[in-house]
C-alpha cells in the first residue's frame, strides 16, 4: 500500500515568490495534518482537515499561507509571498479519525518538501 | 500552550548500550506516539501506545504509557548502529491533534 507521497521533494524560490506543495493521503484516511519542521526542531502543526473541513487552522499565518482540500483526499498548502523565515521542511501526514477514541488513529508521515526561500 | 517536555535532548553512547528517553506534559493525552526521523526523511512510526500504563515492544524497542497520560518512556536495549536517528515523541489528543517534543538526537559512537 502506498504511503503518504509529498512533491515536489525539494525547492529553491526567491522571497517574495509564491510556493505550493502537494500532498495526497493514504487511501481511507479521512485526518490529514500538514506541519513544519525547523532545522533542529520537532514538527509544529499549521492545519489539520477531518475530510475537506479545517478542523484545527489556529497556527496557521494566514496573511500568507492557504491551504485546501477540495474532495477530503489531496491538499495542497500555499505559500505567498514567502518570506526567509519560511525555511523549513513541510511535513503532511494522515491518519484515520479516532473519535470516539479507537485504535490505529495514528498519523503516518509522507517524506517532507524542503523549501529554501533565497 | 500545549507542549512536550522530551529529554535527553541528546545522547551519545557506545553500540550495545541500552537507550532510555522520556516526554511528559502537563496534558493529557489520549495516545502517546514514538517516531524515528533520519536525515532528509518524514518522521517513520516505531510504537503506538492506546492505554493508560500500557507496555509496548516492537524488537528491541519498549515504549510505556504513563498511568497519568501526561508521560511516556521509550528504551532501546543492545543498541546498533542504525539506530542512529532523531527519536521523537508526540501527543495526540481525542480530537486527534497532535504535538510533538523537540527530539531526541542519538548517536553511536564506535
């Protein structure tokens, strides 16, 4: 079975430019998380989805970030403009829903994008 | 806010040591979760831990689930060489969000 798949793996933008980085789920998994990564840190989450609505967005920027989940599989989360301190790796995992509390809710992480803003 | 509290931030030992690592909170959780991150790779899930006090073994590795929900350990006994990694502890709550600690950088020296 697949896991989650991220793309692009890595990229390079100027500041100021817009980024966007993809994400799609394992199938069957209805939560969908992304969070970032700071070199040296543990992942912080920005915005978690239970289908295609935004549960949980209270640590998400959004003055410049966005993201969406049309169809309650693939998101995509944006970035713009970006800005140096956006450096960081983009994390996106997804899991089953738990509630009521259950067994085998727990998330399951794609590779990352590395975003380097220059 | 919400956070985990995971210690040692580092460890270097010799191979064939035993590791032990702990996280604790002022929060409750509702699952406690140990991953392993290797340099350019997402977080990959080692133990999943459901109940309160629940003891968990996958190979050499044993995580513990605190009878309180706020604390969790994780030992790795004999430890090799691969086990060089980032161990990192999270807590996911009923509403299934879930925080992470900072990390745990092992290394092995030879």
């Amino acid at each position: 079975e697949a896991g989650v798949v991220q793309s692009p793996r890595y990229k390079i933008i100027e500041k100021k430019q817009p980024v966007a980085f993809w994400c799609n789920p394992i199938s069957g998994h209805n939560t969908l998380y992304w969070y970032r990564q700071n070199l040296g840190q543990g992942p912080e989450l920005l915005i978690r989805y239970e289908n295609e609505e935004a549960v949980d967005d209270s640590q998400l920027p959004k003055d410049r970030f966005s993201a969406e989940r049309l169809k309650g599989v693939d998101s995509t989360l944006k970035i713009q403009p970006a800005e140096l301190g956006d450096s960081a790796v983009y994390l996106c995992a997804s899991s089953l829903t738990g509630w009521p509390a259950a067994r085998d809710t727990e998330a399951f992480f794609g590779q990352g994008t590395r975003l380097t803003v220059v | 806010g919400q956070q985990l509290n995971q210690s040692p931030q580092s460890m270097f030992i010799q191979e064939g040591e035993d590791v032990s690592m702990n996280c604790t909170s002022s929060s409750i959780f509702n699952t406690w979760l140990w991953y392993k991150q290797e340099p350019g790779e997402g977080p990959v899930l080692l133990i999943a831990l459901y109940k309160a006090g629940e003891l968990t073994s996958n190979g050499r590795l044993t995580a513990q689930f605190g009878i309180t929900r706020k604390d969790s350990f994780l030992n790795i006994s004999a430890s090799i060489p691969s086990d060089v990694g980032i161990y990192f502890c999270a807590g996911q709550f009923r509403d299934d969000k879930i925080i992470f600690g900072k990390g745990t950088r092992l290394h092995i020296l030879p």
